[in-house]
C-alpha cells in the first residue's frame, strides 16, 4: 500500500472555488495536510502505524492559513499550497515522527491546491482563514482515474 500520514480539511466551498489557475486542482474532498508519506508499506507496518497514531496526545486544533505561495519557489512552482501558521501542526508532526520513529525532515505545513506540468508563477494573495484540524490519519493513496485517498485509521481529537 502507498501510504501517507495526513489530516484531512474541510476548506469552505467559497474560499475553494476563489483560487483558480490553469493546472490540476485538488479536489476540494481530498484537501489535506500531510505529515509524512511513508510510501509503499504493508499491513503489519501499517497495523504498527494505526497503534502508534491511536496512543497519541494531540488535540483538536484550530490553525490559521495565511496566504498561498508554490515549491519549490513561488516564481517558478510546481506546486501551488495554501502556506500554515500553526505550532500545533509542527507539534503533530514531531510527535509522529518520534511516536513512529521516522526520520525528520524539512517539515514546510502547507495543503496543495493545484499541480502543475509547466512552471508557473505564484499570484501574490493575502487570503488568511481559519479551519480546525480534529484528527490524524494513516491514509493508503490510490491512483486510478483519479486519486482516491482512503483512511486506514484515524485518531479523533
């Protein structure tokens, strides 16, 4: 299974359909942030994954986006996300991380919006909202005719 760690977002419908650019967007039910991906795994790791995930204190958070911006830079992205401003994401982040026992990395929070074939540059937007994060998933990511996202297990805050 190709797997990944992630919350889910429910990003209001308006705010969703006010970003528009020419690329693949995200479907506005697959909007998430993620932890770590962990790639292609089997069902004892991920059953170790799910216990780990489950034994964690975490809390349902409120966090702030402020702003979208691209990678791998914002004149030439790949990528377009919606950047966070949340020290209970980072908080989350560290906390699987040393639960799991994964190895860090450059953690940047952020939710993709669109992906992109060809560079593109990143319009300035001062778009800030905020949204509650009120679980972490262990997700099995399936590309068919379209990205399914498909929650193995979930620790509810």
């Amino acid at each position: 299974m190709r797997c990944f760690l992630g919350s889910p977002l429910n990003i209001d419908e308006n705010i969703y359909n006010s970003i528009n650019y020419d690329g693949k967007k995200t479907d506005r039910e697959l909007l998430h942030i993620t932890y770590y991906f962990l790639g292609e795994i089997d069902k004892l790791y991920s059953n170790y994954v799910c216990s780990k995930i489950n034994s964690l204190d975490i809390k349902k958070s409120e966090i702030t986006v402020n702003g979208i911006h691209g990678f791998p830079n914002d004149r030439r992205a790949r990528i377009l996300y919606f950047s966070i401003d949340s020290e209970d994401v980072n908080n989350i982040y560290k906390k699987l991380v040393d639960e799991i026992n994964l190895k860090k990395y450059n953690f940047i929070p952020h939710v993709t919006i669109y992906r992109f074939k060809k560079f593109h540059e990143v319009i300035k937007s001062d778009i800030k909202f905020d949204i509650t994060i009120d679980r972490v998933c262990l997700y099995n990511s399936i590309f068919k005719e379209k990205r399914i996202y498909n929650e193995l297990c979930c620790k509810y805050m």
